[in-house]
C-alpha cells in the first residue's frame, strides 16, 4: 500500500517565479503623473494614464536605469538595443485596451541569483529576463454595492518583471528566490521591496514530475501572491493537489490559478492563455531603446556593494561568522551603519555583536530603524573602544553607559563615562588591596584551591567584582586574583 508521503517522495517541484517589481520612482514610466503609492482615487492621472485618445507616452529614463541596475546586479546581460510591445487585452483597468511592455526584446536577459539552500548548498538559479512594463489600473468590487469601482493611479507605475527560468526545486527555494530579489532591489534603492504593500508581486508557475527524469510537466501558474509565507502555502498545497491528480491517473492541465489566502486553496481563473491571443506587436509610439557600452558601464560604477558581496567581505575579510555576516547584509540601512562604526574600530566582532545584540533589542523596543538612532556609528565605535582597551567593563556599557548615550546623543562617550564614574580603575594599588580583601574574606577557600579546587575562583571574582562596582575589567581582575592565589603557594 502506498502511503501519503511515499507518493509525495516520489515526485519532484518544479517552479519558475514571475517577479513584478514596482519602481521608487517619482513619476510614471510613460508621463508625468506621481507614482506614488495610494492618494485619493484617479487623482494620479493625466491623460496619459487615462489612457485618452491622442495622447502619447513618453519614457522615463529613470526606469531604463533601475533596469539596468536590476540587470547588472542579477548578472544579466543587457540588450544595447531593446524594444517595448503591445500586449493587447480588454479589462476595464486598462483603459487603452493595451499594455505597453517588452516582449520580443527586453532589456535585460540571460542572468541568475545565488542561493543558499539546505538541501544542494550554493545553487545558481538562472534568469531569463527582466523587461520594463506598465501597471493597470485597480478595479474595487466592494466598495459599492451594485458597481465595479476603478482607481487609475497605479495606471501606468514603472513595473519591472523578472522571470526565472524553471530552477526551483521546493517551497522553501522559491521563498529564497524572492528575498534575495527583495534585498538586491532594496539595496539597489529601485523598490521598496514590500510584498504586502504589492511593491513586489509573484506569480508562482509550479508543476510535478517524477524524480529522476527530466521532461517537464504541465505547469499551473498561481497569480499574485502577496507574502512569502502565502508564497510556500500556495506551492505547497498545488504540489499535493497535482500528486494527487496524477496518481489518480488524471493529468494536470495548463491553467491560470487564483490562490486563496483564508483558505490555502488554488482555484481555477482561467485556462491560461496563449502568447497569441495577446497579439503582441511592436509599440508604434516609443522609439527603441538604444544604449552604448559606455552608459552601461557608468551605471555599473555606480552600484553598490550587493548583500552578497557584502555578506563574502564580512566573511572573509573581517573574520565574521556566516550567520553574522548574512544577518548585517540583509538590510542596506544596517550594513551602512556597521560599515561606519568599523571605520573608528577594529574590533569588528565587538561591533557586529553590538548592532545584532543591544541596538537590535533597542530597535525592536523602540520601534525605530537603525538610521533614527541616535547614537551615532562613530559613538558607538567609542564605546567598543573603551571596552576593547579594558577602560570600562562590558557590563556597564551596557547596562548603563549604552542607555545613557541614548539620552544625551551630544555628550562624548568618554565625558559620559568619567562622569558615571565607570572608568576602570587604573590604580594598581586599590585593585592590590581590594584582591587583599576578598582573598582575606574566605582563608579556607584559599587552601581549596590550592588544593587543586580551582573553581572557587568564581566566587572571589563575584566577590571582587562586587566590590568594584563594575569599575574593574573582568580580565585584569581575573589575573590579579589567580596571580595572588598562586604567588603565596
Ligand atoms: P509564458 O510566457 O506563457 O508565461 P514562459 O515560458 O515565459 O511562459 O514561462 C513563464 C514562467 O513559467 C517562467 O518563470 C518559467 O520558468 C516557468 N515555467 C516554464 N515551464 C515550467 C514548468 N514546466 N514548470 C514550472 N514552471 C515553468
Ligand atoms: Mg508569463
């Protein structure tokens, strides 16, 4: 008898995502008009976005850019020589019965993504194109009772879209797939990268075959999935489904499928529909795009270090930890700040723990991101600093110093210091007489440890770090004390 999971075991996903990515643009991809998220409805719209006879698009070349970047930064090549089409169909959002995207010619192609799975370690999963594209507008079925409402904002907002080629092997990889797109964009400053607010959308093309072989199956593609987790819910229940279709001995049918986010369930939209019933021709009112080498290669300059390029230097040049590196390169605004702070301190380990440890419980209890601090990446190198020389000991920078530099955001971290009074004492004869001390507390203990009981050690650095109201270092102490406990033997 074949169980559940022997059935699932014998078959391999097959996924390939579509990416639409909206630009941070400030203006439309074909007029003036704000692209800004939201506003009152169709107050976004000129004629252009109306899509009015008579009226004529015009390109921004700020979208040409975030495409190359996006490009370049995917390891794609780019087409010096591109073109936008007509892909026509009739909605009531699009009110030129057309949009305007790049079939035949995109901009980009040919690039992949590196990701790190558990299953197969480091694996390229390749792009086949990025092209540049118009959103539609938004039909609004609830909010009358008897009409479809339409807002015409988004009508027209610089979308890219990023098609992988059918690489990804499970739920999981295709989550990873998308958060490296998402930090790549982010980092690139092109997108804001948010899936909730729709800035990054997903159509999910999923099939199933038998492992081992190598013929693809039918695929269904899941339109618009709006989180990472809907994502892998929705991946997860068409492969079951598609099993059980084909053990059934049904087969699985090309189709468009409509996820359901209550549910977890995938719904038939539409069959899909075929290249041709689009009717895609070349845009008779935008000239081709043409680029030189030069442009490409100035816009390469200007990139940015990329979150794996940032993660391998962590790595490898700084001595982190994997999980420290990825962690400091998932977010620009953080990376940043690391990087300052390791501009006035080498102790690079110091200041990753830091920005991972105290700042981040900061951030999360305070709601703020890591550029609203206040303490400054130079301020918080100052205080790594005093540690790393032994002036001030851990625990009371951050116990008190660290909360301390968060009220008073102008006061030098050493003037902070001396007036707490945490400075370590450099006195070498107060730290002599205060080991005298806690040595004297306990006689008997001495002779334990003599004895070979080298654990009552702790109890005389509890003792002595008690006494020293913090204004000793732990290490310095530690020394003195076995010093002292081995001398008089
Ligand atoms: P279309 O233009 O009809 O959408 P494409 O060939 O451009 O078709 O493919 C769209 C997406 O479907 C790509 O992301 C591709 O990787 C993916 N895809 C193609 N074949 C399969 C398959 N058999 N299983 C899963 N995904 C697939
Ligand atoms: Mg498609």
């Amino acid at each position: 008898m074949t169980s559940i999971p022997d059935k699932l075991y014998k078959y391999e996903l097959v996924i390939g995502l579509e990416v639409h990515i909206q630009l941070a643009t400030n203006t439309k991809i074909f007029s003036s008009d704000s692209a800004a998220f939201g506003g009152e409805p169709n107050s976004h719209v000129s004629i252009v976005s109306l899509g009015l006879p008579g009226s004529l698009p015009y390109l921004n070349s700020t979208v040409i850019d975030s495409a190359i970047k996006l490009g370049l930064a995917t390891n794609c090549s780019i087409n010096l020589e591109n073109r936008f089409d007509r892909k026509n169909y009739f909605y009531a959002d699009l009110p030129k019965g057309y949009q305007i995207t790049q079939d035949a010619l995109p901009i980009c192609k040919e690039g992949f993504i590196e990701i790190k799975t558990k299953a197969f370690g480091n694996r390229q999963i390749r792009i086949n194109r990025i092209h540049m594209e118009e959103d539609a507008g938004k039909s609004m079925h609830d909010q009358d009772l008897t009409d479809s409402l339409i807002d015409l904002n988004r009508a027209g907002v610089p979308l890219l879209e990023l098609v992988s080629e059918p690489d990804l092997r499970s739920a999981e990889e295709a989550a990873q797939f998308i958060s490296e797109v998402r930090k790549i964009v982010r980092f690139l400053g092109v997108s804001d990268g948010n899936m909730e607010e729709g800035s990054l959308r997903c159509d999910a093309n999923i099939s199933i075959r038998i492992k081992n072989t190598t013929a693809y199956g039918n695929r269904c593609e899941v339109k618009n999935v709006n989180s990472m987790r809907n994502l892998q819910r929705a991946i997860t229940y068409e492969f079951n489904r598609q099993v059980d279709v084909v053990e059934n001995g049904g087969s699985i049918e090309q189709q468009t499928l409509n996820f359901d986010a209550a549910t977890g369930i995938t719904s038939p939209l539409r069959s899909k529909e075929l290249a041709n019933d689009y009717r895609y021709f070349p845009e008779p009112d935008l000239l081709p795009v043409r680029l030189t080498e030069e442009y490409i290669k100035n816009i390469q300059a200007s990139l940015p270090e990329l979150p794996q390029q940032l993660e391998k230097r962590f790595i490898n040049e700084l001595g982190l930890s994997e999980y420290d590196a990825n962690l400091l390169a998932s977010e620009k605004e953080i990376s940043s700040y690391f990087n300052n702070v390791i501009k006035t301190t080498s102790d690079y380990k110091a200041a990753a723990n830091w920005i991972l440890g105290p700042v981040r419980s900061l951030l999360n209890e305070t709601g703020l991101s890591i550029s609203q601090l206040s303490t400054k990446p130079s301020s918080l190198a100052d205080l790594i600093n005093l540690i790393s020389t032994g002036k001030i000991s851990f625990t009371s920078a951050v116990q008190q110093v660290f909360p301390a530099m968060q009220k008073h955001p102008d006061h030098k971290v050493i003037d902070l210091v001396t007036e707490m009074n945490l400075l370590i004492s450099v006195d070498q004869n107060e730290l002599d007489n205060l080991v005298d001390e806690v040595l004297n507390l306990y006689p008997d203990k001495i002779i334990e440890y003599r004895k070979g009981k080298k654990a009552v050690l702790g109890l005389f650095m509890g003792e002595f770090m008690k006494r020293s109201k913090g204004k000793a270092d732990p290490k310095t102490a530690n020394s003195l004390i076995v010093k002292k406990l081995e001398e008089t033997k």
